[in-house]
C-alpha cells in the first residue's frame, strides 16, 4: 500500500553535463569526469582531467555529494552515487540525477541496476535505444514511501554484504581446496597417503623387472641404450648412492625427504620413456582431421593435425604413445596433461611413457609435484623452457605397484569429492 508508479522527471531533476571541444577556452579549468570513471556503485579517479568552465556552466556541470550519476553512453544506465565531499564536474555523456523531493538515492540505485538486468534500459522492454535526456525523462519508476525506500535498500545492502562476504569465502575455499590437493600429492611421494603392506613386492623388484624389460627392447632395436644409465640404491649404511658405469657417488644430501623401506629412488629415466617434440619442418598443419594430431608447446588439446595420412613417415621421436604423460618443456612449463590416444608432439612438449606395469596416472600425479623443481631449473630470455637433461634428471620416489596402485585410487576419491564441492560453489 502507498506505492506509484511515476516517471522519472517527476521527482528528479536532470541534466548532463559539458561536450568537451578543444576550441572552446573560456572559463577557468576544472576536474571533470566521464563515462569512464563511472562505474556500478564506484568510480575511478587516478589521472581526472581539466576542462574550462564559465560561471554559467560550473553549476549545471557540478556534482555534489549525493547525486545519482548515471551513463548516457558506453554500458547505458551504469549507475554511481557520488559520496565523496569534494564537488566534482561531468562530461556531457553523464546524466546528473538530483531528486525534487526526499528520496533514497540507494532504493534507485538498485532500481537502475535491477533494470539494466531487466533489459528495460537498452533497447528492450520500455524501448530505450539510448539514454538521451528525453528518454531518461520517461523512464518509468516505482515510488515507494521514502521509510520503506529506506528499509528496502538497507535490506538489500545487508543483502549484497552477505553476497560479497560469501564470494570472498568461496574464494578462500577454493584456495583451500587447492592447497588441499597439493598437501595430497605431498603425502602421496612421501609414502604417507596410504600405509605400506609388507606383503607388497619391494620396489626394488619392480625396477629389477623394468631393467630386464628394457634389455630386451634394446636387443630389437626399438630403443636405444643409455650409455650414462644411472643405479640409485642404498648401501649398507642406509645411505643412498648413484652408480653410472664404474663410478659411485654418495648422493643422500640430494634427496630431499626419507622414504619407506619398501620404496627406492630412482631417475624419471628408469622407469620411463622420455620422448622430446620437435618441429615438423616440412609438414602442413592443419584443423581437418587428416593425418595425426598436432600438439605444440601446450598441454591442453586443440584441433591441429599434421597433414600427412602414413605417419610412418614423421620422425619416430615425435610421435607421443597413447597413455602418455605430457610435459610442458617451455612456457608455462611444467603444465602436465595426459594423452589417451597417440598423439604427434611439437618441441614445447616431451611425452613421458612409463615402462613395465607403472601406470601413465601414477607419473601423472607424481610430476605435478616438480613444477617448482622444474620452473627453478628453466633458462631463456625470449621465453623460459628446460632440456631434455633436465626432464631426466628428475628423481622418481618409487612405491611397489601394488601400493602405486592405492595411492592413485585414493587421489581420485579425494579429488572426487574436493572436485564436487568446488562444483557446489558455481
């Protein structure tokens, strides 16, 4: 009861202020704002300019404390109240809104803003194409008693505070989600996600089968021997020690955390394929499907494909198996994705295709905790990227299959449920 509806001249009076125009030089120079220093219930000041004012001018161009401010131009009815004390002057693209009678201004801020969201300021609904100081004139307004426009907009402030007050919550939350998964990954390589089964075979089994798996691919030929192949293992004092050809050297300071007995150190190299991109110079890229998928330099997947249908012919090395870990080498490197399908591989990425019964989920989770590792280890001017001998000499702490296959299934419960509750907060 006691609400009408009334146009908006009918309690404001409103008027826009000055067209800049270089030619005109009379009067004394004034701030003044536009369009772009007006925002949803803010302004930006930094860097006001100056434009000549005469007497006649300063005060129907002059805002002072209170006033509706409201765009003619640019994001049409974008609307502020000016509430700072120092007056200030308007560009001719800013309605200045200064009520005939008592008012709340902040009840008709939200009314311009509820109507923008409405598309009745716009060129829709009541059909204003532009603010022009005619159209403003006509826009219909509801007119509540001024203590109830009162009540509404402290309601609807408490309302917005309580809003923004949970956005900042849900971005702590995300936040903390996010260091959740990484206090995971950091229990995960430490050997305390899960606790070990003594029934489980030693890594060091795993890794003894992986050597002998690697023997026999080098007697075909389908890769090559590594002259520097390197041995991590623990000597009798418990102390760990790296074997390349007739040299020992004592490396415990270089591993960085203690790990179960059931576990062993090993080089990324031990365990894995390390494939490096390369450039197909020569070769047309495309986006219709012809030939082998082309990825370059990132992690996420695109439409690109190399144009060639016998990929036989691309050199070996480039060619990324299905299953493998994909390895940012350059900016942003050490972004990690999986390929499910085989893939050919440009030179900003290296493809990492684990041996034996490792599975490709397993380094997948690993490698996200060298990021740091390998962002500190990158060099470059043009762009920031790392080496192959970088990649390889990553040390792999290595769990016994069965407990690798434990930790990922409850990585994937814990992201499953992390995953859902930052889904809830969308």
């Amino acid at each position: 009861m006691g609400w009408a509806w009334c146009r908006l001249g009918t309690i404001y009076d409103h008027n826009t202020g000055k067209a800049l125009n270089s030619s005109n030089i009379n009067g004394v120079k004034l701030t003044y704002i536009t369009t772009s220093n007006l925002y949803w219930d803010r302004f930006e000041l930094d860097n006001l300019k100056e434009m000549p004012f005469v007497d006649s001018e300063i005060e129907k161009c002059t805002v002072r404390k209170g006033d509706l401010l409201v765009c003619e131009g640019g994001d049409i009815g974008r609307t502020a109240i000016w509430s700072y004390d120092e007056n200030i002057r308007i560009q001719n693209h800013i309605h200045r809104l200064r009520a005939f009678i008592t008012l709340s201004n902040r009840f008709y801020y939200y009314v311009f803003y509820l109507w923008k969201q409405l598309e009745l300021i716009g060129g829709h609904g009541i059909g204003l194409q532009s603010l022009s100081s005619k159209a403003l004139h006509y826009i219909i307004l509801p007119l509540p008693p001024v203590n109830e426009q009162q009540r509404i907009a402290e309601n609807i402030n408490r309302f917005f505070k309580f809003v923004d007050e949970l956005d900042n919550k849900k971005g702590d939350l995300r936040s903390l989600i996010e260091d959740t998964k990484s206090k995971i990954l950091d229990l995960a390589i430490r050997g305390k996600l899960v606790p070990q089964d003594p029934n489980d075979e030693p890594a060091s089994v795993l890794l003894e089968r992986i050597r002998a798996e690697k023997e026999e691919l080098i007697k075909q030929g389908k890769i090559k021997r590594n002259k520097k192949e390197s041995v991590i293992f623990k000597g009798d004092d418990n102390s760990y020690y790296e074997k390349i050809g007739e040299k020992v050297s004592y490396i415990d300071d270089e591993l960085q955390f203690s790990i179960p007995n059931s576990w062993a150190w090993c080089y990324i190299t031990n365990i894995s394929e390390i494939l490096m991109g390369s450039s197909p110079d020569g070769l047309s890229i495309n986006s219709m499907r012809n030939g082998i998928e082309f990825h370059q330099g990132k992690i996420h997947f695109t439409e690109k494909y190399i144009g060639l249908s016998d990929k036989s012919t691309n050199e070996p090395s480039k060619i990324a198996p299905a299953n493998s870990v994909l390895l940012c080498v350059r900016a942003p490197v050490g972004e990690i994705n999986l390929t499910k399908r085989e893939i050919c591989i440009g030179r900003g990425l290296s493809a990492i295709y684990p041996y034996g019964s490792i599975s490709s989920e397993f380094l997948f989770y690993w490698l996200q905790t060298y990021k740091k590792y390998l962002n500190q280890q990158a060099t470059g001017s043009t762009f920031v990227a790392i080496t192959a001998g970088t990649v390889k000499s990553i040390k792999i702490p290595l769990p016994p299959i069965c407990e690798q296959e434990r930790i990922i299934k409850t990585i994937d419960s814990l992201y499953t449920q992390l995953d859902s509750i930052e889904k809830s907060l969308s």
